[in-house]
C-alpha cells in the first residue's frame, strides 16, 4: 500500500481536484535548519529525514495524478537523497550505503517515463504546438504522447503500491532516526561523524564546486553529453549548498545559489531536447506504415524546433557560466550565520532558501 504523507505536515501547493470536491497537494520540500556547532551525523539524520518527509509528501499526489509536479518533486527527492549518500559516503558503511542507492536508482528508474512524458507535454512540445498552428499531424503526436503518458503513470502507481516501495521508506526512516551507521557488529563508526558540520562543510562544497569547474572547462565547445555531466554536477553542489543553508549568511549564500539553479535549469532545456529525441524515435519505431509516417514529420518539426532555438539559448547560458565562475566561494570566509543558533535550531525546517530557488 501507498505510504499516504500524515496530516498536519505543510504543504506547499494546494490544486483542486477534479469537481473541486478535494484537494490534492504536492510539496516542495524542506530542508532542515541545522543549528550552529551541529555534528556531521546529526545533520545527516535531519536531511534524510527531511528528505524522506518530501518523498511521502508526493505519494498521493502522483498516485492520484492529481499534477505533473508530484512526479518531479518525488525525484528530486531521490536525488537528494542519493546525494546526500554520496557525500557522506566516505564516512558510511559501503555496504548500506550500496544498497540503498541501488533502491533509490529503482525507483527514480519506475518514476522516469511518467516525468519523461509529463514534460514532453506541457514544456517541449506547447512551443511547437503555438508556432505550427492546426498541423493536424502534431495533434496525432500529442494524442500519441499522452497514451504514452498514461503508461507511465500507471507504472508509477505500481511502483508506489509495491512491498519494495513501502520497505525502502520504511528502512531509509529508521536508518536516520537509529543512526544505523553504527554497526554493533561491524567496525567502529568513522570518527569524523562526531566532528562539527562547520569544520568539513568547507572541504566537502570545494570537492564539489571543483568538479563542476572540471567538467565545464571550455564551457562554450561542451557537446551535448559533457552538458549533461556538468549539470549533473551542478546540481550535487545545489544540493549539497541547500542541505547546509542555513550555516551561511543568506546574503552570501542567495546570489551564488540562484545562479547556480538558473544555470542548472537552462543547461536542463538541453537536456529535456535530447530526452525528446530519444521518446520520439522509440515512438515512431512502434509504428508502421502511414501512421509512422506522419509521426515522424511531427517528431521532425518538433526536433528541428527547438535545435533552431539553441543558439539563442547558448549566449545566456554563457553569461550565466561567467556569473557563476566569478562568484568567490561563500563557505570560504571564516564566519557562519548566527542566525542559526539555539533558537533558531528549535524550528524543524528552513523558511527557506530552497524554496526561493525551487
């Protein structure tokens, strides 16, 4: 059964639902405000619990279809759960490590067709729609696309009402509110655990911003796949500077973490054109005949559309590169915000800087 997300917890985005008899919500998610002088394990804990709370917060909205965001903000979800893995992985048993992002690679893999679909249909394919106005072969490819849609949902709902769903949110819960990083039967816990977040956070965001700097190196001749690398690295120091937000002087930390989003939003246009391609000839390839015919003409124009529009988006994409490259590292200078101290440690969630960039 679906884990349905318990009352009481806020969301974000109301939308009525269908005869306005309910409403269904999806939610953004919040991070935790870590208070001054916590230690790494705890702050651990606090983000994947806020993680997890994120996860289950979408349950019913996808399940339902009650909106296309539900499927995104679940996924993103698991990403930040994956990173958050990978960043303190060095510090974890590999072995648990290991085998909770193979569950989360599972279900971000049951989640894609429907998201895939969903932004086919209301990002890639409208623009298309506007510019070539009663071309009826594009009505048959969204007609096309949306049963495609359909399939993928209904893959998404299997996932959610499945025993390996409702055991990994289960486990990934007690994993953080256990700290079951401490095997009694295996060696000791890493040391660094106990250690102030204050005093790795800096080491942990120079890796990170360090292999974004790497991969976007001649940012200007990047091909497509080393785009798609970048924004992926990219969006590990996004996370990773949110799960430590509330550390930092939001004056210092706001105009580098917007940058770093727009940035990462543009270079996902990109990515969403080449998610496209790909959709588009898996589906062509099911058809025959005439029906194959005209889908093609319609994948044609709506390919040959936005490869038209790239060269408009690449000068702002490199403005955006020069803006983020200039910025001096904000974890760098020595003082943190004291805002987040005993007080501010009381509230449970960040009021929040990720949500001004969400």
């Amino acid at each position: 059964m679906v884990l349905m997300h318990p009352a009481g917890v806020p969301e974000e985005v109301q939308v009525p639902a269908a005869g306005g008899e309910s409403v269904r919500k999806f939610h953004k998610g919040n991070l935790p405000r870590l208070p001054r002088g916590v230690i790494l394990e705890d702050a651990l804990s606090r983000i994947v619990l806020a993680c997890v709370e994120h996860l289950r917060a979408n349950e019913e909205c996808v399940a339902t279809r009650a909106h296309i965001e539900g499927a995104h903000q679940m996924r993103v979800a698991i990403r930040r759960l994956r990173c958050c893995l990978a960043l303190f992985g060095d510090l974890l048993p590999a072995n648990q490590c290991q085998y909770l992002d193979g569950e989360l690679r599972w279900l971000l893999k049951e989640l894609a067709p429907a998201r895939d679909w969903d932004v086919f249909l209301d990002e890639t394919l409208p623009p298309v729609l506007r510019q070539f106005e009663g071309e009826a072969r594009l009505d048959e490819l969204r007609l096309q696309a949306q049963a495609k849609q359909d399939e993928g949902y209904t893959r998404a709902a299997t996932a959610l009402h499945a025993q390996r769903y409702t055991g990994l949110v289960m486990l990934l819960a007690a994993w953080a509110d256990g700290r079951s990083w401490h095997d009694p039967f295996g060696p000791p816990a890493h040391p660094s655990l106990a250690s102030k977040a204050t005093d790795a956070v800096s080491h942990l965001l120079d890796q990170l911003l360090a292999a974004v700097l790497n991969c976007g190196a001649d940012f200007a001749d990047l091909n497509a796949e080393q785009r798609h690398l970048l924004r992926i690295e990219i969006k590990k120091l996004r996370y990773a500077t949110e799960f430590f937000a509330s550390l930092f002087p939001r004056r210092r930390l706001n105009p580098f973490l917007v940058t770093l989003k727009t940035l990462q939003d543009g270079l996902g246009v990109e990515n969403d054109a080449a998610v496209a391609r790909r959709l588009l000839l898996r589906l062509t390839k099911e058809r025959n005949g005439r029906e194959r015919t005209r889908l093609a003409y319609a994948a044609g124009l709506v390919v040959g559309w936005h490869a038209h529009t790239a060269d408009s988006r690449q000068q702002h994409l490199d403005a955006l590169w020069a803006k983020l490259t200039a910025y001096p590292p904000f974890w760098r200078r020595a003082e943190v915000s004291t805002a987040a101290d005993s007080t501010a440690a009381d509230s449970t969630t960040v009021d929040s800087t990720a949500a001004a960039v969400a």
